[in-house]
C-alpha cells in the first residue's frame, strides 16, 4: 500500500508519499502521518475531497479496478487520518465513521447476531449502553451488562457464549480502571472478540491492541478531534475484524470529507495537546483534595492500591479527565457550574478548551436514583474535561467556584 514509486498516481488510484524513517517518535508521526502526495497543486496540507463521486474513465469499465469509487465507500480525504490512526493504536486496519456512536453501532451489528451473548460494563457511554439495550428487546442480542465490582472478575464474566466483549478503561464519569490485559486473556480463551472504547485515555496514554484487545474504538469528537468542531469515530484493530465492521457500506455512517479533513489537522498536535492536559490534570487531582467543599476527587488510579496498580501498568499518562464529589450535593454542583468563568458547562470533552457537567443532570440523567448510587454518580459529582488552558488559571477559576459552592451536608452514601 505505501509503494513510493507510486506517485504518478492513476486518476483516482491511491498516491502515497515516501514513507517516514522508522526510527521518528510519535510526536513526529502525528505530524507527518497519513501525508501524500497532492498531485494537482503540490499543497503540504492534502485537499478535501468534498465529492460524493469520482470520475469513471470509460477504459476502465470494471469498477473494481478503482480506488475512489463513491465518497460511502471511500474517500481520499479520509485515508490519510485512517492511517495516522493505525500506526498510532498499532493495528492492521483502521476505519473512519460519522461519529463514535457510528463507529460503536457498525461495530455491534458487525460482530454479533440475534442471541450472541454481548458482555458490557454497566457504566458503558450513555449511547452504548441505549443502543445495546435496545438491540437487546428489538433484534435478540443477549445483553450481559456487569456491574462494576463483577467487572472485577472477566474470567468469571466471560462465557462459551460470550461473542463480545464491550470495554472502557477509564469509565465515564468515576473513572474507574479496567485491567485490558487480563480481559483480553479471558475473551481468548472463550474466542470472544475484546473491543476497547478508548475514548477516555486516547491512543496517546494507552494502546488497548498492545495489551491484547481485538478492536480499539474512538469517539474522535473528543480528544482525536480536539477543538470541539468534529464529530467522528474510528475503529482499529484486526483486518479480519475491521473488514467485517462495513458499515461504510451497508450501514452508511461515513465519515464526511471535511470533518476526516479536521481531523487530519487535528492529529499533529494530538501528542502535544494530551500531555499538557495529563499534566494539568494530575496537578488539579492533586490539589482540589484538600479543598473543604470536595468529598472526593475521582482520577484514574485513585480508587484503589489494585486500580492504581492497573493505571500504572497499561497506562502512560492518566489522561485529562477528572471528576468531583461535592459535600453540598446537587445544589453546590449547581452552585459550581454557575460560578464558573473560564471552563465552561457542556458535555463532551477532550477539547482545548476546559469543560465542566454534572453527570446526574447530563449524560446520566435517565437513571434512577438508585441507578445512579449503584454506579457512584451522586447528584454533587462534576465531570471536568481539562484544556490546554494555562494551569494556573484553571486552578484559579475552579478553586473559585467551590468556594462559592458550599460545603453542605456530606452526601449520603
Ligand atoms: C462521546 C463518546 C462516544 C460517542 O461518540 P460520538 O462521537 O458522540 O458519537 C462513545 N464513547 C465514549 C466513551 C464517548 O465519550
């Protein structure tokens, strides 16, 4: 695929350029991924393909012979992104979606068939877990979700009927570790195929495939993305799988030229971005502790000597994510968010900008109260997405706002 000579590149054939020395780091594949050559103009920056079709030379009358065929099937905007992706998670193929929902969905039906049992965490994305339980009453997927502390335990949890096994490592919004390694063992020995939603950590804190997860999946809105204008997804991982999950074709959740566009753009400084906000995020876990109106701060790692001991192992960096447990309740979050004036309130997150949500009122608020406290969400708990914000001033503003916050009762447990 990466033929250097190949760059006269036939109308609508695959270009390549030179490929990059073996021995650069990944911040400098980030930068020069996925380049080719643009042969109208010369541009660094690859154009956007904005073109439902592609032009069918009358000589050529098998369509199988062409690369770019129709823009659902395939798009060169959209390769060069694909393939950072790829070297980055170390997989064999890589696919772009319209969203990481499309991604997780294209994924699902790919892989499972009316009665396959599905394994998933009960704290799956808010989507996941909708689309698997409706997939559960309206096609016949065995749906299995774990609670957290069975989670604990993936050699018990996998069964002889076990197809797929739904993960992610940290969970949103308590952050809470799974060991990939040790349920990739256990989906091997049942033949289960270990798909890892890698959202939270990004590719550039941990590589699920490297410690022996079948498919990575990616929400690239968030930190693939980074700058809160794409919304795309990814899956990486074996070609026999990848291939599998078609959903290009038949389940039409292509990736829109542009956005892949952005996207591109937005990998070179994906290693730059994520160690400024791990390094912020650590530095605020660590200091908002201490603060009175915080009961506990929630920090991959933190819950426990054996979580920390997983972090450490399948870790490189703890991500840019933390959330708060405030005494004062729903009405300190409240409280909270209102005296905010650098980070801003809104789901998602991954971005260069810092974000803050309460979870009960957001993406969890579809539980039960009882829900809610089986999965550690209490109705004070604030999820913070760090930017690249200079740190000071984060520490500044959100120390501020929980100041105004109130310390209240403590919260029931
Ligand atoms: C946001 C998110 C998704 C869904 O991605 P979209 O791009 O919003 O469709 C899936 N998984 C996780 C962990 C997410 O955070």
């Amino acid at each position: 695929m990466s033929d250097p000579d190949d760059r006269e590149g036939r109308s609508g054939s695959r270009a390549t350029a030179r490929p990059l020395p073996p021995w650069v780091g990944v911040a400098t594949r980030l930068v020069h991924g996925g380049r080719r050559p643009d042969l109208n103009a010369g541009a660094i920056v690859y154009p956007i393909y904005q073109s439902s079709t592609f032009h069918y030379p009358a000589e050529h009358s098998e369509a199988g012979e062409r690369t770019y065929f129709y823009t659902r099937l395939g798009n060169p905007t959209a390769d060069g992104p694909a393939e950072v992706l790829r070297e980055l998670e170390g997989g064999e193929a890589a696919r772009l979606f319209a969203s990481g929902m499309g991604a997780v969905t294209a994924t699902v039906l790919s892989l499972a068939r009316p009665g396959d049992e599905v394994v998933a965490l009960t704290d799956l994305y808010g989507g996941t877990t909708d689309l698997l339980l409706d997939l559960r009453t309206r096609y016949g997927l065995a749906v299995r979700e774990l609670t957290d502390a069975a989670a604990r335990d993936p050699e018990s949890a996998v069964t002889r009927s076990t197809r797929l096994i739904l993960l992610e490592s940290p969970t949103n919004p308590c952050l809470r570790v799974h060991d990939i390694a040790r349920w990739a063992a256990a989906a091997d020995r049942v033949g289960a195929v270990l798909a890892v939603d890698g959202t939270f950590a990004s590719p550039i804190n941990q590589h699920p495939l490297a410690l022996g997860a079948d498919l990575v999946i990616h929400s690239a809105t968030k930190y693939l993305g980074g700058h809160s204008d794409v919304v795309a997804g990814a899956v990486v991982g074996a070609a026999r799988l990848v291939e599998r999950i078609d959903a290009r074709r038949a389940y039409g959740a292509t990736v829109d030229p542009f956005a892949a566009f952005l996207l591109h753009r937005s990998l070179k400084t994906l290693a730059l971005r994520v160690a400024r906000q791990n390094e912020t995020a650590r530095l605020l876990a660590d200091s908002l502790g201490g603060h009175p109106a915080v009961a506990r701060v929630h920090y991959p790692g933190r819950a426990s000597p054996a979580e920390e001991e997983i972090a450490a192992r399948q870790m490189r960096g703890r991500g840019g994510m933390l959330s708060l447990t405030l005494r004062g309740g729903a009405a300190a979050a409240e409280r909270f968010l209102g005296a905010l004036e650098l980070v801003q309130v809104a789901s998602s997150l991954g971005s260069v900008e810092s974000l803050a949500s309460v979870p009960a009122r957001t993406s969890h608020r579809h539980l039960s109260p009882d829900e809610l406290a089986a999965r550690g969400i209490d109705p004070g708990l604030v999820r913070l997405s760090i930017g690249i914000e200079e740190p000071d001033d984060l520490r500044r503003d959100i120390t501020h706002a929980l100041d105004r916050c109130g310390t209240g009762a403590p919260p029931p447990l």
